[in-house]
C-alpha cells in the first residue's frame, strides 16, 4: 500500500516521463536545467542543516545532469557558443566537487547562478528558431 508522499512522487515521476516523452529538445533541456537548479537547491539547504547523505545524493545528481548537457553538445554544429558552454559546464563541475570536499554552500550558490544565466539565454531563444538551429546534438 502506497503513503500519500509515494503516491505523490511516484505520479510525479510518471508526469515527468510524459512529459519528456513528448518534449522538444528544447523543452527536454529546459527541464534538464530545472532539474539541476532543483537539486542544488536541495544540496545548499541539507549542507545547512548537516545532512550530508542528502547533499551528496542532490550534488552527484545535479553532476550528472551538467555532465548530461555537455556531453550533449554538438562542437560541430555549436561552434564557438558550444565550445564555451562546454568549458562552462566542466568549471560548474569542478566547483560541485569542490563545495561538496568542502561543504561550501556559497559554491552552490555561484554554480545556480550561472545555471539559471543559461537557462534564461535559453529562453531568448525565438520560438520559431528554436529546433532550426542548436548546439545540442
């Protein structure tokens, strides 16, 4: 028998699946960077209060999601822009790893606010031109 709270995440994570079932792959990176801003949220608020468990679960999560999107990018095609977000991605990576050895909330902090600078150019981005061109592979 499920509790309320396994009811709640396991339709959460059905309604996520939907929803990047049919995302384009703007939206699909979108909700890659929602994500990861998430699970930095997360990952300051249990350094704070000392769960270190916590914070090593949303840190290695957050990881892997920047990782995700660099990985993702096309050099090819991105040119200049993706070569400098892939250089970007790899410091936000360092910089977790560095606040996680040393429980470094202001780290997680930086690293959040250059997500959410990325995330916001993403937006610029005309609906129209938005799966013309990308640095995404």
């Amino acid at each position: 028998m499920f509790t309320s709270q396994q009811a709640l995440k396991q339709y959460s994570n059905v309604e996520q699946n939907v929803q990047a079932e049919y995302a384009t792959p703007h939206q699909l990176t979108k909700m890659l960077f929602s994500g990861a801003l998430r699970a930095l949220a997360i990952a300051e608020t249990a350094m704070k209060q000392k769960q270190f468990q916590l914070k090593g679960e949303q840190l290695a999560r957050a990881i892997n999601i920047i990782e995700g999107l660099d990985d993702s990018l096309d050099m090819e095609k991105g040119g200049e822009l993706a070569e400098n977000l892939g250089g970007l991605y790899q410091y936000m990576v360092q910089r977790l790893y560095k606040s996680s050895f040393d429980n470094d909330p202001v780290i997680v902090r930086e690293v959040s606010s250059l997500l959410r600078e990325i995330s916001s150019a993403w937006d610029q981005i005309p609906v129209q031109e938005r799966n013309k061109t990308s640095v995404m592979k």
